[in-house]
C-alpha cells in the first residue's frame, strides 16, 4: 500500500459533472482504495452485496445516510462530503460504477463509528489515516451485521470444498452455487507462494460460492472456489497455471470469469496453498 495522506479536500463527488449517487449495491462494486490495508472490509461490503443485504438508499448526495454496525444503539449517520484527491478523485474506497458512491459512503460512516465521533455527528470527518493496519474479517463481519460468524482455519482441500458447496443453492445450474450467506475467505501473512501475479498475502476475498463440473451420475468432476479479489478491475484477476483457474462461460448476474473484475474460481486443491481460512455468517 501507499503511504496514506490526508485528503486534498472533502467535497461532493462528481464523475463526468454528474453528482455521485449511492447507487445500487452489486457484488463488483466495491473497490479498495491505495492507501488502506482494509481489504476485510471492501470484501465484506462485496460479500453483502452478493447476499442482498445492503439497502439502496435515497439518490443524492447531498442528503443524510444511515448505516448500522455493532454494537451500537442507532445507526451511524454520514452526509456526501467524500475524501477527494487533488483531481477530484475518491480517496479510499470507490465503486466499479463510475457515478455510484455507496462503498466510500459505507466506509467513511464505518470509520466514523470507529473513531467515536458521535452517531448523529452525520459531517464528522474520521482520520482515514489512523486505520492503515489489516482487520481481522471476522470481526468486520460481525460488525457490519450484529450476527455470529463462523470460521474454519487449517484448511483440507477435499473438506473444504465439500463444506463450502453444502453451504451453496443452485443458480443457473447445479454446477454454479452460490453461498447462502456472506462469507470471506483470507491468506496467509506471509509465504514463499505469493507473487503481483498470482494472490496477495494478508488479503481478504469475498468468498460467493463454487463452480465446475459433474458427471452423467452428478459427481464432482472439475472443482473451482469462486471468490472475489477487493481490488476490482484495478488488479483483482490472478494469473496462474493453466486449469488453476475456471473459465467457464456466464456464472450469473452478467458475471464472466473471463472479465478482468476481480471475481475468479480458484480450483478446490489450491485453496489450502494460498488460503488460511474463511468465515461465514450463521444462517
């Protein structure tokens, strides 16, 4: 990451000379910023999406938004003045979707939250800054929603991938599942197997559910962990060895795998190599 530094000025977003709106919530939306190592939180904003679970909100931006985290007694309240650079530009954390503001909005009010800058205090401007370090996801998890999280860590690829795909529904065939919940999936701190091209150590992914291939019986014959790269378009695509990575066609909801949109299946015998674990919220 970046060294972090305060913003140019706080202001109304604008993309084209058109205000930012809060938009509509999709799972590859949120995209994390250059400064922050808050990827637990920019894949869990994702996570959410994917599930349905963030509520669009009036268009704007010049308005008062809400956003509830835990524990707290009220909702969180944040107006339209963003971080901008010196060109106008978000800060920290932004959406795929140029004119749509939703994740930098959630950010600011999380930070805001943190800092304990007042639950009505909506201009409150937090110290981005002071928030360089990596969160444990599974905290953020439980902190953007109240509910219990659970987690598996020491993973073995066969009952990882069987315990993922119990935990999925069919979408447009048995053959791409979705996860019932929000969930996240991280890596190691360190290791000899991450390189720029492959997966990032210390990261977090939205983890969305499984895809791949069965036999004429419905077997298991091709095995692939969809997941998805908070880093969106920017760099959110791995690079790997061939059949590492599934290329099938349209998995849903106008995703490609072949698209460079951070979202990929990782095939089930890799995951223990680069991943330390993944948590999921309790249904």
């Amino acid at each position: 990451m970046e060294k972090c530094v305060p913003p140019a000025r706080w202001d109304y977003y604008s993309s084209g000379g058109t205000l930012g709106t809060f938009g509509t919530p999709e799972v590859k939306d949120p995209v994390q910023g250059r400064f922050l190592n808050n990827c637990s939180l920019i894949a869990a904003f994702a996570s959410l999406a994917w599930k349905g679970k963030i509520s669009v909100q009036p268009p704007g931006p010049k308005i008062i938004y809400s956003f509830q985290f835990y524990p707290a007694a009220k909702p969180q309240k944040t107006d339209g003045m963003l971080p901008l650079d010196s060109m106008g530009n978000l800060m920290h954390a932004k959406s795929d979707t140029p004119t749509e503001i939703w994740p930098a909005l959630y950010e600011k009010a999380y930070y805001q939250w943190l800092d304990k800058l007042g639950l009505d205090n909506a201009s409150a401007r937090p110290d981005y800054c002071s928030h360089t370090e990596w969160q444990s996801p599974v905290t953020v998890l439980s902190q953007l929603t109240g509910m219990a999280v659970s987690q598996k860590t020491g993973l073995d690829a066969e009952a990882a991938f069987n315990d993922i795909d119990a935990f999925c529904v069919n979408l447009v065939s048995n053959t791409n599942r979705a996860i019932k919940s929000p969930a996240v999936a991280w890596t190691y701190d360190t290791g000899s197997q991450y390189s720029d091209t492959t997966i990032k150590n210390q990261h977090t992914y939205s983890l969305l559910g499984v895809a791949g291939k069965r036999d004429t019986h419905g077997y298991w014959t091709d095995k692939y962990v969809v997941l998805r790269n908070p880093y969106g378009k920017g760099k959110g695509d791995p690079a790997l060895p061939s059949g590492s990575l599934y290329t099938g066609a349209l998995w849903c909801k106008n995703i490609n795998f072949s698209d460079s949109d951070g979202i990929f299946a990782l095939k089930y015998d890799l995951l223990p190599r680069y991943f330390a674990g993944y948590a999921w919220l309790q249904l």
